[in-house]
C-alpha cells in the first residue's frame, strides 16, 4: 500500500474455465511468478448461481452476477465447482 493505493499488479482471465481448475496455477504460469504469495483482490463475473471455491470455502455468485474481494484476504486457492465462463480480474 502506498499513500492509500494498493501498488500491486492487475491481471484477468476471461475463459472458459473447467471443474477444479486450479486458477491461482493459470495466473502463476500467465505471470512467471515463481515467488507467488497469493491474490489481494478479486473480482468475479460469471452466471447467476455458479459455485467457487476460494481458500476452502464454498461462495455462490448472487443475483448481480458479480463478486468482489478486496484486501481483507490472502487468496491461496481458487477454482470453480462446475464447467463455466467467466471473467477473473485481480490484483497480485
């Protein structure tokens, strides 16, 4: 953080995604990261009702279609329940 702004690196996904695939891994490999320490936001777009899995916990988009994290966790592990479209933007 520097003078109220996050000065991290913004990146996005905009595919189709399979069951259990492991995002954290396809933005490690879009990045070169090697020394990956995880996500510090997130946002998500994707079909009314879709299932995520993110750090272990089950999360349901809602009726906007949209979800948001932002700064209040560390995102280690995140992948989709079922095959789905979606765009993922975030910030590492």
């Amino acid at each position: 953080m520097k003078n109220g702004y996050y000065a991290g690196h913004v990146g996005q996904l905009d595919q189709s995604f399979t069951a259990g695939e492991d995002i954290i891994t396809l933005i490690r490999v879009k990045h070169n990261l090697r020394d990956f320490k995880g996500l510090v936001k997130l946002g998500i777009q994707a079909p009314v009702g879709t299932k995520f899995v993110l750090n272990g916990e089950t999360i349901r988009i809602g009726a906007t279609g949209i979800y948001e994290l932002d700064y209040t966790v560390n995102i280690k592990k995140l992948y989709f329940e079922s095959d789905t479209e979606a765009l993922v933007d975030y910030i590492y």
